[in-house]
C-alpha cells in the first residue's frame, strides 16, 4: 500500500504532457470541492534531480494552488522517465 505524504508545491515539476489537457473551470470546481470536502486522492508524482515530477493529478495541483496551499498529499511512486 502506498503511504501519502505532504510536499511542498514549489517543489514539483509539471511535465508539458501534463498541461495539454488542462481544463481552468475543472480546476476551478475541483478547487470548491477540495475546500469543502479536502483533497481526497493525493497526487502521484516521482522523485528526479532534487525535485519531483509530477505522474498524475494536473488538476488536483492547480486547485491547491488556486487555494494558496503551500504542500500537497502525494503518492511518491517509481515510475520510468518518458
């Protein structure tokens, strides 16, 4: 079972694939879900070169950010570089 931990948003990468099917008003909602209901299903990202990348979850960030966390709960998982 993966454990989740809190990182620091400024610390992860967002890969370009990751931004192309960004969608600002699913973001937007998914932001007044998170302030009601807290995020649910942490982000999955990957360690490399002294950050993280980001695998899954553009959307779940971007709502953290529109929020003004500063950390978000995340899955760090072995995943290959693309």
């Amino acid at each position: 079972m993966l454990k989740d931990v809190a990182i620091e948003i400024d610390r992860i990468y967002v890969p370009v694939k990751h931004t192309k099917g960004f969608d600002a008003d699913k973001a937007q909602s998914l932001a007044e879900d998170i302030l009601e209901n807290g995020l649910r299903t942490p982000i999955q990202v990957r360690e490399g070169k002294g950050r993280y990348v980001l695998v899954a979850g553009n959307h779940r960030l971007e709502a953290m950010k529109a929020l003004g966390e500063q950390t978000i709960q995340a899955y760090i998982v072995a995943a290959r570089q693309v």
